[in-house]
C-alpha cells in the first residue's frame, strides 16, 4: 500500500474522542452484565443494582415524589430484571437506560393505581356520609389521626376548616378531590385549609410543618 493510500484511510477512519470511548467501553460493560443475568449469576445482580440503583430510584421517585413507593419500584425492576433478562436488547440502547424506562413506565402504573385507591376511598367517605350510620363522614376521618394532639388540636378549629384538612394532610386527596368529595369550589377549600393550617401551626408549632 502506498503512503498516499495510507494516509487517505487515516483520513476517512472516525477519530475515537474519549467520551465515544467511554460509551463503548460502558457498552462492552451493559453487556457482559446482561450475559451473567442471562446465565443467574447472583453477583450479576448486586452489580446491577450497584451501578443502576440510584437511577432507578430517581426515575421512579420524580414521577411518584414519594419515597416509599419509589423503593418499591426499585425493587420491583430488579426483581424483574433478574426473573426475565432477556426482555433487555442490546441492540436497542444501554442497560441503564432500559432499567430507567422500566422504571418509569412502573411507576406511570403505580401512580394510577394510587389515584384509583384515593378516589375508591373517598368515594366510600361519601357513600359513607350519606347512609344511616351514625359515623359521618368527619368522624370516619377524625378516628384514622394517630396523633392525640393533633386530633385535639383540629377540634379546635371551625367545622368548615376541619375536615378539608383531615380529608388533604390525613387522607392525601388532592384539592380538587376534597371539593368534589364537600361539594364546594376548589377555591373556597383552598382558601378554608390556609385559614385552618395558619391556627394549627399556633397550636401545634414545629409539629404542624411535618402536615405541610
């Protein structure tokens, strides 16, 4: 081969960056990690779960902001991942990437499923508020509070503040669900549970920031 050649192929040959590098070297990894998966080598999932854990987490974590159904995620990807590692293909994106896309999609469907669980619940508040039973829909949600002191602390205020607190910092439903589940505008709940916080804070001091 002549020098003119040789040098004509140098020229036209990708120029590797060191950041191109490290993507075929973090590729070369994802798929002797997928490989010992395949082959149920325990270790394989400790080094996984090393790598990608903080990943997953704060993929699952951004859409669902609660930690404890987060972990739950975490758990459930690697679990899968290690029953079923051949849903992973090389071919179509990094290792991580497809442990974060699980992740997320996991997430999509436990977040629904909460919001399902919150709108069963207090849609049987209502039912429950409604019907012959001396329970009304307050008293239901009064005697779910764990916190003497605050359950003493809330029968201080109006009736009108009390229970949109109780249904928003002890049931978890949204505004919006509180003034359906009351059968007022949003507004006037948001308004009510500002009034209602501002007097526990006096009451409760520090106690009452762990409801906000």
């Amino acid at each position: 081969m002549t020098l003119t050649a040789t040098r004509q192929i140098e020229a036209t040959a990708p120029v590797l960056t060191p950041s191109a590098t490290h993507r075929i070297s973090e590729s070369s990894e994802d798929r002797d990690l997928w490989e010992a998966l395949l082959n149920q080598r325990e270790e394989a999932l400790s080094e996984a779960y090393r790598r990608f854990g903080q990943k997953v987490y704060r993929t699952a974590f951004g859409v669902l902001r609660r930690s404890e159904l987060a972990e739950d995620v975490v758990q459930e990807v690697f679990v899968r991942i290690w029953q079923r590692p051949e849903r992973f293909d090389p071919s179509r994106g990094s290792f991580g990437g497809f442990l974060q896309l699980d992740a997320h999609g996991r997430s999509v469907d436990l977040l629904r499923s909460e919001r399902a669980r919150a709108d069963r619940e207090i849609r049987e508040q209502q039912l429950s508020a409604s019907s012959n039973s001396p329970m009304s829909l307050e008293e239901e949600v009064m005697k779910r509070i764990s916190s003497e002191r605050i359950r003493d602390a809330l029968e201080t205020l109006e009736a009108d503040e009390r229970l949109p607190i109780a249904l928003a910092f002890f049931q978890g439903h949204s505004y919006r669900r509180v003034a359906e589940a009351l059968d007022l505008p949003e507004g006037t709940v948001k308004s009510r549970i500002r009034r209602g916080m501002s007097r526990l804070k006096e009451l409760l001091g520090e106690e009452a920031l762990a409801l906000t």
